[in-house]
C-alpha cells in the first residue's frame, strides 16, 4: 500500500527524505542513487521519473532546505523588530539553529558542491534567504556615519562566515574541534566584537 501512495505524487519528496537521511549518515557524496530508491522503497527505475541524477535529487534538498532557510531567517529577523540590533543579532542565532534542527538540508545546500546558480528556483530561494541577512546588516549599518559604513553585503557576508565558521567548528560534532564554550556564546561573543569594532555597541557592553 505504500508503494501505490507514491503514483499520487508521494514518490519525489520520499526521494528527498531519502536523500536527506543518507547525506547525515554518509555525506553527500557517499550514497548513490540506488541506495537512495531502496530507501524510500520503490526500484532504481522509479527515481528517473523525478531526477536525472544524484546531484538533482541533492540540488531538490538544497532547494526545499533554503526554502526552510529564509522561512526561519525571517520570523527571526521580525522578533528582533523594530530594534535594528535585536533583529541583526537574532538572524544570525538563526543559521546555528537551522544548522542544528536540519543538518541534511544543511549539508545539501553549503557541503555537496551544488551550486545555487543550478535552477533559477535554488538561486531564487538562496537569494532570500541572504536577502533577509542583508536586510537586517542594512537597517543596522544606517546607525554608522556614512563614511564609515561597510556596504551593507560585506556586513552581512561577515557575520554569515562567522556563523557558518561556529557551526563547521563546534556545532556539528567536528572531530577533534571542541570548545568549553557552547556555540551559541561564542556566535553572540564574535558578533558583538564585531559590532563594537563599528562603534554599534557601546565599549562597556
């Protein structure tokens, strides 16, 4: 009975939770697409009907993660409203959060290679997801005087490198990188650096 649930339009995203569970257990890289079809229960032959390949199923995970993505990066961008700080602050706490809560998805969209330049929908999806980042980086460097403002995508490309950096070292069970500090402490600890050294946060903060 399961199986015939799959001709009623279940078959593609059974696929994409397929792949998302081989990518936690073996990596992007270490499953095929066989492994993906005995996973989600139908023949080799069946998954031809959805993706050319590996690399198109993985590309659907990434896409259907980024969507996700932006979802949470905007309800964390609104709690922070209408402080400009609080809502910079808050989206960057998201990428650690989103890391944690899907890590297929995590993996899919910044670990297999899969460029978001493959359909105009993945692009579509990361552009938002970015966009929100910006967004806030925008609001918050409007408090800078303006010859001494970062233009607003190299503020938000750093605080993204230092939330992709404490995710990769410490959030996600690295071998060998351990820190007595929990992630969250050392995100917020490096984004306030950061910010005072643009003068957003008072010294004695």
């Amino acid at each position: 009975m399961g199986k015939q649930g799959y001709h009623h339009g279940n078959l593609r995203q059974a696929l994409v939770v397929a792949c998302l569970h081989l990518i936690e257990e073996k990596g992007p890289t270490g499953f095929t697409l066989s492994e993906a079809a005995r996973e989600a229960g139908v023949t080799p032959a069946a998954v031809y009907r959805h993706f050319e390949g590996r690399e198109d199923l993985i590309a659907e995970a990434a896409l259907q993660g980024y969507e996700i993505f932006g979802d949470l990066m905007e309800h964390a961008y609104g709690t922070g409203q209408p402080s400009a700080l609080a809502s910079f602050e808050a989206t960057g706490r998201a990428y650690l959060a989103f890391a944690r809560r899907h890590p297929g998805h995590y993996v899919a969209m910044f670990e297999s290679g899969i460029s978001v330049q493959r359909t105009p929908a993945l692009n579509l999806a990361a552009s938002r997801a970015m966009g929100v980042l910006e967004k806030a980086a925008h609001a918050l460097s409007q408090h800078i005087p303006a010859d001494k403002r970062p233009p607003p995508q190299m503020f938000a490309a750093h605080i993204w490198a230092l939330s992709h950096g404490v995710v990769e070292l410490f959030a996600r069970g690295t071998p060998g990188a351990r820190s007595p500090f929990p992630p969250e402490d050392l995100l917020e600890s490096a984004i306030g650096i950061y910010l005072r050294g643009l003068g957003l946060i008072a010294p004695d903060k």
